[in-house]
C-alpha cells in the first residue's frame, strides 16, 4: 500500500512538474522555439529585438486600421467618365499625415537641400532648383494673382497651408528626403548615432536609410565616428559582438514615407471606421463626414460648410460673415472637422497626388488586395568587389522631365538601382519583368489590337492601346534647352505610363469631386494651384493597435 501512495506521490510530483515545464517551454520571448538556444546570450549567438511591442506612428502620422470597402462610384457619375466603377477591395492598415504636407514641412526640405547642397556650386544646382515648387502656378491671364505668386510659398502668413505648385515627381522625392530624417534622427536618439550628426552633413557624408541597412560603414560618407559614435551602440549586442550598426530586426528604424495607393487615400478619406449602419457600409457614404450634404446639420454649426471649395460661378467662399467658408484659396490645415479616422481635408482645400498610374479601370478581377498599379521593380547595383553601388559626391543622377526641368533622382550617400532582369525573375509565377505599369492594361496581350495568331508591331503607335503624345527635351552641356511638341494627329489619348491619379476635390472644385470615389489625372512632372500631397507608411506587424502596449497612435 505504501508503495501504491509512494508511487502516485511521484507520479503528481512529476506531472506537476511536466506541466510546469510545458508552460514554461512555451515562453519563448528569450530562447528559440527552433533550437532552444538563448537569444541575446552574453555567450554570443544570435541577437534580435525580443522586447519589441509595436509600430510606432512617424512623426504627423495617424493609424489607419484597414478592411474592406467598395472602391469606386457610388453616387454618381455627371463626368461619364466610366473610370471608377465600384469594386470589391482590401487595404491593409497603415499611416497617414493627419494633414497635408504644409509650406512650412516643404521649405523645411528646401532649406536642407540649399545647405547640404548649395545651389551656388555649379554640380549642385540642379538639385536644389529641381525642388522648388512652381510658384507661377498661381497667374491666370485674366486675374490679378501676383500676391500668391510671390508669398504664398515663403511667407509666414501661409506657413500652415498646404503646398502647391508641387509635381508628383518632387512629392516622392520629399517622402524620400522625409524617411532618412526621421530615421537619422531615431538613430541619434536612440544613442547609435553621434549626437548632432545630422546638422554637420556635407554632400557624400548624409544620412541614407536603405545605405545604412545594406552598407551601414559607407554611411555619412564612411565616416565611422559619426556612424557607432552613438553612447548605446552595445544594446543588441553580445560581449563578443562586433557589429554595432541597427538592422532591421531590431525593429527601431521606420519604414519608408510615401505617397498613399490611390486605394489607400480612397478607403482614407471614407474613414468607413465609424460607421454602424449598413446602409452607409454598402456605398451610400458620399464624403468624408457622415453627411450627404456639404453644410454640418449639428445645431451648434448648423450651415456650416464642411470643406473648401467651389461653391458655385464666382463663388469660391460665400458671402462675407457667417455663411462664409472662410478660404477663398486654399485654406490653413486643420480649418475643418477630421474624419473619423483623424485625417483633416480629405475633402476640399486641395486635391492630393496618389501613387498610382492613371488607367480608366481598376483590374479587381486580376487583384482586389492593396491594389496599385505602378510597380517598377528595382534593385541594388553590386560592383566588381560584391559590394553595392554607393554614389559619390560626382555620382548624381538627373532626369531631364518632358517640360524641360532637370531634377536629381540619385544623391550622393544613396545605393544606386538598377531594373530586374530575366535572370532575376526565371520561372517566378508572380511577376516576370521590371516595369509592370502597363500589365494587363496596355501592354500587348491587353490591347484591343492583339491577335494571338498574327505578328503586329507594338512598337508601331496606331496599335498601341495608349496612343498619347511624346514631347520631348533635351539639355546640352552648358545647359541649353530643347524643346519640341508632339504635333502628330494620330494621337489619341493624354493617358501614359507618366500619368498620375489625384484624388479629392480642392478649394477651385465644385462639390462633386468631394466625393473621394473621383479619380483625375495629371502629369507626373508638372503641378497645379490646386494639387498637393500628403504622406503615408505601411504598417508592419499586426493590423490592429495593442491598446494594452505603448504604441503610439
């Protein structure tokens, strides 16, 4: 009989035990649910961020969660435009500017490039001169307009409203310009870096984010004081560590800012987030606020108008006083309601470019999951020793545009790209090119001129599905220009692969382009009075913030 207790004592005593062990073999924050083995062990090993909570939001930046949405029109269609019929679609979540990129963010780049790379060096020109936005946006032949023209960039009295006279090209090169000072700045505070690293650049010595995760002692031009003479450059690492530069699995620096998908901006501006009613979820949401009227119908702002924008024939405002929006132009951000997402002027004030190349329909049938076209796929130039392609001081990249403007595309400090090749893409099944702008759109196997069985010639224009016009420009050595215009008549359309979407209405639209369903195009080198941007960020890890950890939103 003591044998039989003695023998269940054990048996409890080793259950207990196992148990204890099971639960404690699935904490696996500080060891390998594949080996076993420590992670960060003083011994050496394998390293990695195991006290990682969350995204944070970049600085301007608000969480967008996403979900599902009807993506196109709803309403109406006055325009017989037939380019947003509705389609099923999915954005994953992400992070936008809660306002639009401002004049006071915009010269903040301006001031930047003039410092890093002063304009009065003969090399560096082009850079600084290939930035400045296009003030003379404003004039109209037959309106008195010189005030905008001359202040509205740099004067004070405008510093917070939104930037104009911006092209799409120079909107993505900001973002670029944006990514590598928000993390320059994360790395200095965070202690990796030297402090005060990112007010002594000079041209070659910058800051690059893609640079500094695939060659991080070719950073700030090789200079290795500036790049570990942070004070906390050991907190990854192992006593036997010698790499102390971040990597991405330490989860501190940002991803990239950029220009949002169109059906970012889209699902953005619906903010479908605080909506119950399924009426409203089904498409019958016609703008930003829960309304399908422009004027507030809450007793304390009853008449109100909800955006900026063109109210009717030479009524850009209303009448002075109550009724009044209170913008003629453009208008300060944060003038109007956010949406239920906390985005301001999704609706009115200026309309904003989007990622996208402009085709009149959204392909859901080959895609209905973060849907974009424009993808031109890229990657990193190796040199004959292996290593990347870092651009020099004498390295810099230009583009000559279609109007004649040249702007850097390439700085120093950044790796050099170059397209994919067939070798790169063999036998993949997801892609099998670089430039996927035209697929299943224009492209041969799309176009209404295809014969599976004949031999046409694509390179001939009349059998072309995007028949536009090709200007051309070119500058010479000492800067000369020459300029022609495409006069043929067999051109049958503005579309190509450089045109862009543009979402929203502005303070020169009427209410109709409010509706975030209507989609515009524009060349991607040239701007307007009334288009600017704002920026977004994929969000990584889960699609929901934890509300029981810090992250901030």
């Amino acid at each position: 009989m003591r044998n039989k207790v003695a023998v269940k004592a054990l048996f409890a005593v080793a259950v207990s035990v196992g148990l204890f062990s099971c639960n404690n073999s699935r904490d696996y924050k500080n060891n390998s649910r594949a080996t076993g083995w420590d992670i960060n062990s003083k011994e050496g090993g394998f390293n990695y961020n195991a006290d990682y909570d969350e995204q944070e939001a970049g600085p301007g930046l608000v969480f967008v969660e996403g979900g599902t949405f009807t993506m196109g029109r709803v309403q109406d269609d006055v325009m017989h435009d037939w380019n947003n019929t509705p389609t099923q679609q999915h954005v994953q979540s992400f992070y936008m500017d809660e306002t639009e990129v401002t004049n006071l963010m915009y010269l903040e780049y301006l001031d930047y490039l003039k410092r890093v790379y002063p304009p009065s060096e003969e090399r560096y020109r082009n850079i600084y001169q290939g930035a400045l936005p296009d003030t003379l946006v404003w004039r109209n032949r037959l309106g008195y307009n010189e005030t905008m023209t001359n202040n509205y960039l740099r004067h004070p009295a405008y510093a917070n409203y939104p930037v104009v006279g911006v092209s799409w090209i120079q909107a993505v090169e900001f973002s670029k310009w944006r990514t590598d000072r928000v993390n320059e700045l994360r790395l200095e505070k965070e202690g990796f870096t030297l402090e005060g690293a990112r007010f002594a650049a000079e041209p070659g010595e910058t800051f690059n984010t893609e640079t500094y995760l695939n060659a991080p002692s070719m950073t700030y031009g090789g200079n290795d004081s500036i790049v570990r003479g942070g004070n906390k450059t050991d907190r990854y690492m192992t006593e036997d560590s010698t790499n102390l530069y971040v990597q991405r699995k330490h989860g501190v620096l940002l991803p990239e800012y950029r220009l949002p998908t169109e059906a970012e901006w889209e699902y953005a501006a619906l903010a479908l987030v605080g909506i119950r009613n399924y009426n409203v979820y089904r498409g019958r949401k016609k703008y930003p606020w829960d309304s399908q009227y422009t004027r507030s119908g809450d007793a304390r702002k009853r008449g109100d108008q909800m955006a900026n924008f063109k109210q009717g024939d030479g009524d850009y405002g209303g009448i002075a006083g109550w009724s009044d929006d209170g913008a003629d132009i453009t208008a300060e951000v944060k003038s109007y309601e956010p949406n239920d997402f906390g985005l301001y002027d999704m609706a009115g004030n200026v309309a904003e470019w989007v990622a996208d190349v402009y085709r009149p329909i959204v392909d859901d049938e080959f895609n209905d999951f973060n849907y974009y076209r424009g993808n031109v796929y890229t990657k990193h130039a190796i040199t004959e020793d292996g290593t990347v392609k870092v651009l020099g001081v004498d390295e810099i990249e230009y583009d000559t545009l279609s109007n004649g403007r040249i702007v850097a595309r390439n700085l120093p400090g950044e790796i050099k790209t170059v397209p994919i090749t067939s070798e790169d893409t063999y036998l993949r099944t997801n892609f099998n090119e670089s430039d996927q702008r035209n697929f299943r759109d224009g492209d041969r196997k799309s176009s209404r001129y295809y014969d599976s069985f004949g031999d046409e010639d694509m390179a001939d224009p009349n059998k072309r599905m995007y028949n536009s016009p090709v200007h051309t420009a070119t500058v010479d050595s000492v800067g000369g220009q020459s300029l022609e215009y495409d006069t043929s008549t067999g051109r049958t359309t503005l579309v190509d692969d450089n045109v862009r979407v543009y979402k929203g209405g502005s303070w020169r639209d009427r209410a109709y382009w409010l509706d975030p369903a209507q989609r515009r195009y524009f060349p991607q080198d040239m701007a307007t009075d009334y288009i600017g941007f704002r920026n977004a960020m994929s969000r990584v890890g889960s699609k929901s913030l934890n509300k029981n950890k810090t992250a901030k939103n």
